[in-house]
C-alpha cells in the first residue's frame, strides 16, 4: 500500500510556464498524485478525429521525473462544443422535452451509442499512449456518474426504458399486477405506452423506481465500456469517482473496476459523520479505496458555501479516510480556476497561486503521514460488525419514503453508525458476504431478496447475530407492499406476530428492557406477539403496553434480533454484545489496526478536548511518546498508536 495525498490538476487552465513552481509547490506540500484530464476533451480532440497529446504526455513525463504520479482520467463528462453541436443527439432531453444546452457538464445522453461510440474513441486513444507509462499509476472513468437532472428523456432513453421493462417483466399483464396498475385504472395494454415519470406529476412509486434503475443500468453499461477499453492496454488500477449516495450501486458500477474512488464535500461541522463512506467503501474491493476529492477550505461555485474550515479540521479530514482503510486521498483543487463555473470554490492555492492557512495542515498532515508510513502500510481495518446499507432500500424509500421527512441513509449515519464510533465496522450493500462478522445490523432494509433471506439464515445457524429491522423486508423489489404479512421472511424467522404497526413518530410510547431499565424508542413502531422468541423490550403504556418492542430469536448457533423500533445509542451498543476498541469520548473516532502491525487510530472529530483510555502501552508515531491508562486529546488532533509487546 503506497499513502499518498494530492489534488485535481488542470494544466490546461495554465501557462505552460508555470508548470515547474507547481511541481514545487507539490514537493514543497507533500503532494505525490495528480488527477489530470477529466475535463480536457477539447484540448485532446480539438477537431473532429485530430487528437493532440503530445502536451499531455509532456506533462505526465515531466511529473513522472519530479516523483509526483498521475491518475489520468477520461475526459467523457465534458464533450467539446464542436461534438455536441455536430451531434445533438449526444445531449440529454429534460422532462419538458428541450434538448440541454452545451454550457456545463454532465449533459451528456448515456444511451446514445453516437455519443458511446465517441467516448470509446478517445478512451483508446488515451489508453493505447499512456496505459504503460510509469508515471500513470491509475485511471479515472469521466466524473461523479449519477442521475443528473431527472435523468435523459430523449427518444433514445424513452425506448431503452420500454426495452428494460420488455426484458425484466415480460408482458404488460405481469407489470401491471406487480405495480397495482387496476388502481385508478391505470392498467398498460403495452410497453409503448410506459413513459418516463416526470417531475410535476403524482408519480407513482413502481415506476420512479423502475425509471432510476433503467438510468442506473445505463451508466453502469456506459462506464464499463470504458473500463473494457482500459483494460486492454493498462495494468493500472481503473476507477470512477463516485460521490455520496448509493442510489446508483456501487457494487454494480464497480464490479468491472479494479479501485473504489470516492468524492465528498462535508463541511466541517460533519467531519464526524464522513467516516460512514469510508466505512462503505472499504470493503468493496479486496483492496484499499481512493477518496478522489475532498474540498480542502470551502466548496463554491459563483459564490462559496458549506463553510470555512476551522483550525486543525482539514488535518484531521486529510487523516480520517487513510486512518479507515483509503491509501490515496485527494483535493479538489491544486489551484482556484481565474474564470467559470466554479470561480468561487476553494483551493489549496488561491487564484494568484498563494497559499491558505489550510494548505498548511496539508503540509503537516503529509509529514505526518510519512512518521507513520510503515505502520500504516503493515496494518490494515478488519470488522466483526457490519450494517447494511442498500441501494435497492434507498430507491425504494426514495419513491416511497413511508415514514415523513424520512431520510434512509442519515438515519443509517446518525442512529446507527456513529454510535458505533469507536468499534470497527463495515457497510456492506446486500450482495456482500456474511462470513467473518460476528454481528449484521439490517435497519430500514426496505427489501430483502431471496438471495439475502439464505444468506442470513445461514449467517445466524452458523452463529451470527443478525440485528434486523425497524421496518426492514417491507417492500418489494417494485416499492410494493406485501398482502400476507407486514414483512413475510422477518416475521417467520424472527418467531413474532405482528399485531399492530405505527409509521409514524409519536411522543407518547415508552419502552423498557426486561430488567426494567428505560429503552428509548422512536420513529416507527412496531407491537410484536413472541411467537418463537424472547422479548428483550416491551412497550409500557397506551395500546402498545405489554408488546414487546425488541425479540431475541436462537436459531441454530445463532440469534436473530428484530427491532420493532427504532432504538437509542446505548441500546445500538448494548446489543452488539462486543466490546469497544477502548473507552473513549464521544467526539473521538477510533480505528483499530491489525495484521504485521497492530494498533489503533484516534482522531478527534468535534473541535473540543477529549479523552480516550488505553488498553495497553503504546508507542505514538506522530509525536515519538509512550502512551498508556487514560490520555487527553486536543481538537483536531490525531494520535497514531502502534501497539508494544506486553
């Protein structure tokens, strides 16, 4: 594993000239990577099939002689003008039917096999010069893919979506059942008459979900293409940024991937909330992810926004996703653009190329880096916990969000993984496997699939404790509810009866653990009858009182907990039945490291002192001290803890 810190770099922006002050600056700054490209079509074809590289290659060599590397991207996000005037199908369609003007990026139809056919041209030409160059350590397929503006409504788009729903229902009668299509009678007679939902109209859960994963599929095709054509000619890792939200899969954009690249902007006061990702992204790949960008001051466009970063946050966000498990962090950007759509966005360098007070913590944060190297190069993040976070339950509750003002993944972020701060865990989208944790939470997994139903069964026989629920195995794959029971498999394995379901939040139910000790509940509420289980917690008072509001189930060498509402942070540990990595204050992320060196990562997240108590003695890299029992941590601060020998 190869740590490295660096930023977005336009050289086509840039006087040639200065090319060798930058390489300066980035030796003077710790930056060792560079990303180039991604928006420089017009400067590599500035003439329909004349390509010029020759000042791509210069730059990349001249790089590569200064010890800095190059993820070269494919610049696809951004056509030429020339392109997509010439050819107007290549721009995407907005529900009122208006062809999207070339004025930005991302406007590009994904169905098109014109405009498909264009992005592979230059992708080979790219990948036939630079896929063996040494400088060029991995790719990037064009930028942040996900659904941009409701998706392309072009007649293209229009009949892709009817031949995806030919192909996956079969006939109309079978789409009409599995969508309820006799209510309002609003029955299909063909596919042809199945058009794309729009934005001003009461549309109907079924199809807002089918339309999304018609679009997912067609920037998965379109980004695999690419990933093909790279894969001929290049043994570097290959790549697509992908930003925060998991609507659009990421197992399935990356199946054909070799890294898992990821973007985000969160301002400072959510730093402590930015490990969630990383916890997502790492386990992926069997190798470690790249965080792609992250903003360095302030993010912006004609005006900066999301807030300017306090003294020490962008150290301890430099350090945050290498101490989970990333090898690669970079910035977005090297320098601030003179022009354009994002004058006001931060940088590391300003406009008249001086640097910030931030870029500061950059330099520190990558000498820091290089003092723990080894350790961090000798250590990896394993988890026995897991929590599933889906992209099928986020499309579902996206068209359905059942519950009001319901937000799947915050809900997820804040009520389940941030308690869990200080122990190791993983996200994991439902086609990850079960093996190697001791405990799976499923909160909110609006659908489970069969493939999911023999994999947790088997998961709980074998001695897993699997934490399901609220409200997970609702739905269908079609954001359908079930007729026969609130939810079909859970209910059965979990050995309860259903009697009462309340989605909606109230302040008057209470619930407390068997021992009597108060449990605080929320949100949603299910009354549950123990069949074949054992409450752990009962509602007290109103109609709810006596149903239990949490079950325990032993099945086989394993149990299955359902929540029939959703718990407090206390009770989210509690019922992990695992230790923390240590004791700790709440504002400290913890990270334990294991395999030839051992240890643990703390990082302070909130700007204010805290506390954390070892369990052993400690050699801390960054300062060079012998730690042990209980120390203090300042804001921001990042202590680096390789275990010593008792």
């Amino acid at each position: 594993m190869m740590i490295q810190l660096g930023a977005a770099y336009y050289p086509e922006l840039w006087d040639p000239a200065e090319l060798a002050s930058d390489i300066e600056k980035c030796k003077e700054y710790g930056l060792r990577l560079l990303r180039v490209g991604e928006f420089a079509w017009g400067r590599m074809e500035p003439e329909e099939g004349r390509f010029e590289l020759d000042w791509l290659e210069e730059l990349v060599d001249r790089l590569h002689e200064s010890g800095i590397s190059v993820v070269l991207c494919t610049p696809t996000c951004t056509p030429p003008r020339w392109l997509l005037n010439r050819y107007p199908e290549t721009r995407q369609v907005s529900p009122a039917g208006v062809r999207e003007a070339a004025s930005s990026r991302c406007h590009t139809c994904k169905t098109s096999p014109l405009m498909r056919e264009k992005n592979l041209r230059v992708t080979e030409q790219l990948a036939r010069r630079f896929g063996n160059h040494p400088g060029v350590v991995g790719w990037q397929i064009d930028n942040e893919l996900y659904i941009y503006r409701e998706g392309c409504y072009c007649p293209l788009c229009r009949a892709a979506f009817q031949a995806y729903l030919r192909e996956r229902y079969g006939s109309p009668e079978e789409l009409n059942r599995r969508w309820g299509m006799a209510r309002w009678s609003l029955e299909y007679s063909s596919f042809d008459e199945v058009e794309p939902p729009r934005p001003d109209e009461w549309r109907h859960p079924s199809l807002q979900t089918a339309w999304r994963r018609f679009m997912e599929a067609q920037l998965c095709s379109y980004a695999r293409e690419q990933a093909d054509m790279l894969h001929r000619y290049t043994r570097a890792p290959v790549g697509t940024d992908m930003m925060p939200m998991n609507t659009l899969s990421y197992y399935d954009m990356t199946a054909p991937m070799d890294v898992v690249q990821y973007n985000h902007y969160d301002p400072a006061e959510r730093l402590p909330f930015t490990t969630f990702f990383y916890d997502f992204a790492r386990p992926i790949k069997a190798r470690p992810f790249w965080v792609t960008e992250t903003q360095v001051g302030w993010n912006g466009s004609e005006y900066a926004e999301c807030g300017y970063r306090p003294v020490g946050n962008c150290y301890a966000n430099t350090w945050l996703p290498i101490a989970h498990g990333a090898e690669r962090n970079l910035y977005w950007l090297f320098r601030t653009p003179q022009n354009g759509h994002e004058l006001a966005h931060g940088a590391l360098f300003s406009t008249a190329g001086r640097p910030y007070r931030v870029s500061e913590e950059v330099r520190q944060a990558s000498r820091d880096l290089a003092r723990c190297d080894a350790f961090l190069s000798g250590s990896r993040v394993a988890a026995r916990i897991a929590i599933h976070f889906s992209s099928v339950a986020e499309n579902n509750f996206l068209s359905a969000p059942l519950l009001k003002d319901f937000h799947y993944k915050e809900t997820l972020m804040e009520r389940f993984h941030a308690p869990l701060r200080h122990y190791n865990v993983d996200l994991i989208d439902t086609p990850h496997p079960l093996d190697g944790y001791r405990v799976v939470f499923s909160p909110f997994l609006a659908t489970i699939d069969e493939e999911l139903q023999e994999k947790a069964e088997a998961f709980v026989r074998a001695g897993g404790t699997w934490i399901v629920g609220p409200m997970s195995g609702i739905l269908t794959e079609d954001t359908s509810k079930y007729a026969d029971s609130p939810y079909p498999f859970v209910e059965r394995l979990a050995g309860v009866y259903v009697r009462y379901q309340k989605p909606i939040a109230n302040s008057v139910w209470r619930a407390a653990w068997q021992d009597g000790s108060p449990l605080g509940v929320s949100t949603c509420y299910d009354a549950l009858e123990a069949t074949d289980s054992t409450p752990l917690a009962t509602y007290c008072g109103d109609e709810f009182d006596g149903f239990a509001a949490v079950t325990e189930r032993r099945l086989g060498a394993g149990r299955v907990i359902l929540l029939g509402t959703l718990p407090d942070a206390s009770a989210i540990r509690r019922l992990t039945g695992l230790p923390p990595i240590a004791e700790a204050s709440e504002n400290v992320d913890l990270t334990e490291r294991s395999g030839a060196r051992a240890g643990l990562i703390a990082i302070e997240t909130e700007n204010r002192p805290g506390t954390l108590t070892l369990p052993g003695r400690y050699h801390e890299l960054i300062g060079d001290r012998r730690l042990s029992g209980t120390v203090s941590i300042r804001p921001y601060e990042v202590l680096v803890l390789e275990a010593e020998e008792a």
